[in-house]
C-alpha cells in the first residue's frame, strides 16, 4: 500500500492538465516520483494540482484516476478549477426541466470528458463526488494556491459561508449558479478570476471562436493607467481600445495582490512560450498543455521565502 511521505521537503504545483496523462506522466516522472501500484508517490515531497483535471484533451479518465490516487493516499492536494466546477453545474441542472440554453454551453464545455465517460457512468459519478471534496484554495506556511485569483475579501467571505472551502454542501453549490448572489461572486472571482467590459459594446473574437464581450484582466497590476495595462488573456485588444483610459468605476472594478504578500499560484490563462513567472511574488502554470504547449510545474522547498524562475520545470507536447 502507498504511503504518503512522513517527512515533507517541498510541493511540487502542477498546472492545468486537461486530460493530457501521458504529459502528466512525464512530468511526475521528471519530478522524481515513481509509480507503485497505480500510485505515484515520492518519499520526501507532494504535489499540488492546480485544477482544471478535465475537459479537451485525449485521456481525461486517466488524468483523473492518477490525481484522485494521488489525493487519496495523502501524495497530492488538488484545488477546484473552473472545468470541474463546470461539471458540478451540470451535473445539477440534470435533474432540472428548464435551464436547456445554459446546459446546452456547458455541454459543449464538458464534451470530451461527457464522451470519454459515456460508458463509465458510475466512475463520472465518484469523479463528481470528489470534485465536491476539493478546497477551492489552499494556504500553506510559504504559499498559496487557487485556479485563477486570489481576491481576500472573497477568500474571507468564503469561510464564513462555506467552511468546507469546498462544494460538499450542495446548498452552497445552487446558490453559486445563481447570477449576482455572493456565493456566485465568491466562486466567479477565485476560479474564471477578474474581466472587464470591453467599451461601446465591442466584442473580441477569439482564436476558439467564442465572441467575448469582456476581456480578462490582471490581478497583480499596481496603478494601471490604461486597458493594455491591465489584459491578461492571448487574444490583444482591438487597437483603438489598447490605449484607452481606464475610467474609475472600472479600476474600482479590479483586483491587486501586493508584492509583499505569499507566493501565489494560479493555472487558467492559457500561457504560451518559455514558462516565466507573471510578478515577483505570483505564478501561473497553465501553459496550454492541451493546445501544444507544456505542461509546467514549480518545485517549491521548505524555507523557500519568495518564486523563482529556476525551480519552474515542465515537459512538452509530443515525445522529447
Ligand atoms: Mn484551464
């Protein structure tokens, strides 16, 4: 039987996988971890998943199975991400006559993983009964983790109305999908993190096709000026938007992580190129793993104080 590591050296944080195992395996391989019986485990360290296990790529069943092992046997931790809350969504609209417009998006969100798990109906329920067990933050000594922003007000509001941190209640899961109440805001803000409106009803047209009214932003950025100060997303603004004045409601609107707090981590974005860190103190390791990209982790050691862009380590799409 697999043992969780007695003595714990450091984390290994991974970022979104989307259904990329053979990815996923490499890098734990990388990482130092051996698989015994169906387990990966290392004698001195855990991992973190980041979330966003599910949705798009080829072998999500698997990806599943090795995190949950992993979790289950104290080798990793695993926050919720927005894809896995997505399916808990839909799961709950299952049972509901109406809502057929919003089920019908999220089918199409959630439709490889609904393929790779139509004739594994029983395993996509313990799936989704684990996914409601998963915090949807995690604070260490040296660090912190969550899929897309850390926001504090929202952190904190969170604990009192959820103390599981997580969707064990199914009460809190219902008032989540419910536009505009707190608990929507809470779970909207830490896992799809902070937008904008694009201005004069402008819409973005991105490289999926998806026409957006409202581009994401940063929450790290200290006095920006302007909309180019502020978009964190692949898809640029429309040139003439690029330069334009943020106005004050808008700026009220956004969200900034201090340099001197904890090291932060966050997947979501869809980075591309060489794996870098974002700000001195943050993070992020989604580098489309599932769009030929990488599938990137940052070793963090006991007594490390601040992120360095060494420790980040990561495997590529297709055989190296
Ligand atoms: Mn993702």
């Amino acid at each position: 039987m697999n043992q969780p590591p007695s003595h714990v050296t450091g984390y290994d944080v991974i970022g979104d996988i989307h259904g990329c195992a053979d990815m996923l395996r490499r890098l734990l391989t990388k990482l130092g971890y051996d698989e015994v019986d169906s387990v990966f485990s290392h004698p001195l360290r855990k991992v973190i998943f980041l979330g966003d296990l599910i949705d798009r790529g080829p072998n999500i069943r698997e990806v599943v199975s090795i995190a949950k092992s992993m979790v289950d046997t104290g080798n990793a931790y695993a926050v919720m991400g927005n894809h896995e809350y997505n399916a808990l969504i839909y799961d709950l609209l299952g049972v509901d006559k109406g809502n057929q417009q919003r089920k019908e998006k999220l089918r199409g969100l959630l439709s490889a993983s609904l393929d790779q798990y139509q004739n594994y109906q029983a395993e996509w329920q313990k799936a989704l009964q684990w996914f409601k067990t998963l915090p949807i933050f995690l604070e260490f000594d040296g660090f912190r983790v969550v899929h897309a922003c850390w926001d504090q007000s929202k952190i904190d509001q969170l604990v009192e109305i959820a103390p599981s941190q997580c969707f064990a209640d199914d009460f809190f899961l219902h008032q989540s999908i419910i536009r505009a109440t707190t608990e929507n805001r809470i779970v909207e803000r830490l896992l799809r993190g902070t937008d904008l409106m694009l201005p004069g009803g402008l819409t973005l047209t991105g490289e999926d096709g998806v026409v957006r009214h409202r581009f994401r932003t940063k929450f790290w950025a200290r006095s920006p000026k302007t909309y180019d100060d502020v978009i964190f997303q692949p898809d640029r603004l429309p040139e003439p938007v690029e330069h334009q004045l943020l106005t004050a409601e808008e700026k009220k609107q956004l969200v900034c992580y201090q340099k001197d707090e904890k090291p932060l981590f966050v997947g979501h974005y869809w980075r591309k190129g060489k794996p870098r860190l974002i700000c001195s103190n943050i993070a992020c390791l989604d580098y489309s793993a599932v769009k030929q990209g990488k599938l990137v982790a940052y070793r963090f050691d006991d007594g490390d104080v601040g992120l360095d862009v060494s420790k980040l380590v990561w495997v590529n799409d297709g055989l190296e």
